[in-house]
C-alpha cells in the first residue's frame, strides 16, 4: 500500500456535496492508494508527515469539460485578421478540417499528445475531447480513435459544421451523421455535441441528430447561444443535454430553463476574449440559480489556450465570479458537466488529483493573471510533475 502524509498546507479548497467551499487554513490529508482517506488540520493529524508543503495552497486538479485538441495546423492568420477587424464566423472551421484529412494518423496523435502534455503543465488532470475537424465517416472515426488514446470523455462532434461538400445538400450531411458516423462512432465516444448556431446546424437539424443520440445510448451536450440567442439552449434541456456550452446570449427565460433543469451552463470566456466579443454575465447566472463550469474550449479557431488559471482571470474579472466561484466551475462543476463524481473535488474517497500552488491561497490565480503558480501536479497520488518552484 502507497501512503503519502502531506502537512504544511496554508489553504486547502475544499466543496462538500451539496456544493458548499470550505477553504480549511494549516490543513492536512493524507492518500493512500490513490484515494483521500484523511482530510483535516495539521494539528489533528494522525500520522507522521512524509511531504511538508512549507504554506503552498492546495486545490483540486482542474477538470477541462470542453476542448477540441484532435486537429492538424493553426488558424493564425484569422486570429490576426480578426484581431483586425473581420468578425468571427462558424465557417473558419473548415480550414482546420482540410489540414485535418490530410494528416497522418501520426501527426495527428502527436499533436494531440503535445496538446495533452501542456493540458497538465497548467494543472489540466482531467478533460473532454472531441472529434469535429474529420466531417467524415474516415476522418471523424479517427479523430475519436485517437482522443480515446488519452481521454475516457470523447465527445462526437461530427455536426460541428456542415463541410463544404455538402454546402447544396444538407439533410444528405444530416443523413450521414445520423445514420453511418453516430452508430460507429459509439465504440470510442460517450458524448455527443452538435454547434447549434448561426452557421452552424438549425434547431430542426440539432433535434434530429440528438434524438439519434439518445436512441443509441450516448450522453448529450450542446455547443449554444454562442454567436446568437435562439432556441438552443431551450432544445438542449428538453433533450436532456447535461451541459450547454457557451451560453453567452441568454434571454430571461433561458436562464430560469436552466436553473429549474439544474442543466450545467460551461462558460468558455477565452472564446469571448479571442473574438473580442462580450464575455457571459456569470454573476447574473449564479444569482439565479444557474450551475455554472469554466472550461478552455481549447480550440485552433476562437480560443487556442490550455490555461485554466486564464479562464479563471477572466471570470472573476471580467464575469463577476468571486475567486472562490471560479475555481468550483473549473473543478467541481466541470466534473459534474461530464458526469463524474471521482474528480474535481478534495474529499474522502476520490481520486487523489490535485496542485499544488506556489501561493499562500487559491484567490491568487485570479489575482496574478498570466503567471503560472502551479508548482505540482498530482494524479491518483502520484506526482507527474514539478516544476521545481
Ligand atoms: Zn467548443
């Protein structure tokens, strides 16, 4: 049996079930095989300490619940176009697509593997991945080979835009996701998602393509109301979505939607920054009732980013989340965005995946954008990597 004693934490983050922060000052804990057995203060400890933290706060590894890391090349040039002045749109998308059918299956997985490695360096120990730059039976199925290389939580996004080949006949793309990728994509994908969007798919072709998902058993979540409000953050519940990702245009009756289904809403706020367009009013969210997650969106188009501790910056900066809040939506609630209750929390009985900062408490990833304070990575127990601060 692997037991490690770890003292000397000047803040410990702490969320009990009902979703409650505690942050427990001069605490302890000890794991054992992996898991928390002993949560407390130092002073109560009941073994001897093999890890002495020397006032480092602790907080649980962060759970990334939407990326799309399977792809090949970049789109610097649109950034730098947007940047100025050319509005962000759906369709920029399939320039990834074009770099991603003509990858190798090589390339393609050691993209994706550096991807995955500076998911960690910024303390990222869980996370979502999807599929969405294939457009194909071939290059979707691929794509989702390769995320369940690395990732329990592979999403198919084969209706992540409609490819230009099939730019004239839209209910055949329609078809062929419903019919031939959903039914093959299940042997390496739990999730489905579809960009239900301004040139994206409608809400008709959303409905249909969630209906297929549901009758072949997959989980559901929805790309909504990034560029527009609509109907789809209201399509989302009632399709027993688990998460409605984006939500930055939300009328009234959207929010209460959310707040009496309890469905989660991940705000992805470097989507917001990279576009320069107006950040989701959190604040307002969470007064009402709203469960919220963070999440990077790490994506090659409109938020090309791994750092978790930035999406942090921006939401209590720019969203009027408290620090506190903030961390909880990129742990906690985004655990909950994937159904999983082992991670993204400190609590007996879970899986032993936490940082360990070089700062006294947590409110100082907010409070130093850009600087990375993430000093340890554990996973399962196990230190995966230190950064030697
Ligand atoms: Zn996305």
């Amino acid at each position: 049996m692997s037991q490690h004693v770890v003292g000397g934490i000047s803040e410990l983050f702490l969320v009990n079930e009902s979703g409650d922060i505690d942050l427990l000052t001069d605490a302890a804990f000890i794991v054992e095989n992996g898991i928390f057995t002993w949560i407390g203060k130092e002073v109560e400890l009941p073994a001897e300490k093999t890890k002495d933290l020397q006032q480092k706060a602790v907080i649980p590894g962060f759970v990334d619940s939407h990326t799309h890391l399977i792809f090949a090349s970049d789109r610097v040039q649109e950034f730098e176009a947007r940047m100025a002045g050319t509005r962000y749109e759906a369709g920029g998308i399939m320039s990834t697509v074009t770099a991603t059918r003509a990858a190798s299956d090589e390339e393609l997985l050691a993209a994706y593997q550096k991807r995955v490695a500076e998911l960690l360096r910024n303390g990222i120990t869980t996370f979502e991945t999807k599929s969405g730059y294939g457009l194909n039976i071939q290059d979707e199925l691929r794509s989702l080979k390769i995320a369940a290389t690395l990732t329990d939580e592979v999403t198919v996004l084969a209706a992540h835009v409609v490819p230009s080949e099939y730019k004239e006949n839209r209910s055949e793309y329609v078809r062929l996701v419903i019919e031939e990728i959903l039914p093959k994509a299940r042997e390496y994908a739990r999730w489905v998602d579809v960009f239900c969007d301004e040139g994206a798919f409608t809400i008709e072709e959303t409905r249909d393509i969630l209906e297929a998902a549901t009758h072949l058993g997959y989980k559901k979540r929805l790309h909504a109301n990034q560029l527009k409000a609509g109907e789809g953050v209201k399509l989302g519940i009632e399709m027993g979505c688990i998460s409605i990702d984006h939500c930055s245009h939300l009328s009234d009756d959207d929010i209460s939607l959310l707040t009496d289904s309890g469905v989660i809403a991940t705000l992805l706020p470097i989507a917001e920054f990279s576009t320069r367009s107006a950040f989701p009013n959190a604040r307002q969210l969470i007064d009402s009732g709203v469960n919220v997650a963070l999440s990077t969106d790490c994506n090659p188009g409109s938020s090309y980013s791994t750092s978790m501790s930035l999406v942090i910056a921006f939401a209590v900066r720019e969203m009027g989340m408290t620090p506190r809040e903030a961390l909880k939506a990129a742990t906690f609630m985004g655990a909950r965005a994937l159904q999983r209750s082992d991670v993204g929390v400190i609590g007996i009985g879970k899986r032993a995946d936490f940082l360990v900062l070089d700062a006294p408490s947590h409110a100082h990833i907010p409070y130093r954008p850009g600087v990375d304070l993430i000093a340890e990575v554990f996973k399962a127990g196990q230190l995966v990597l230190d950064k030697g601060m």
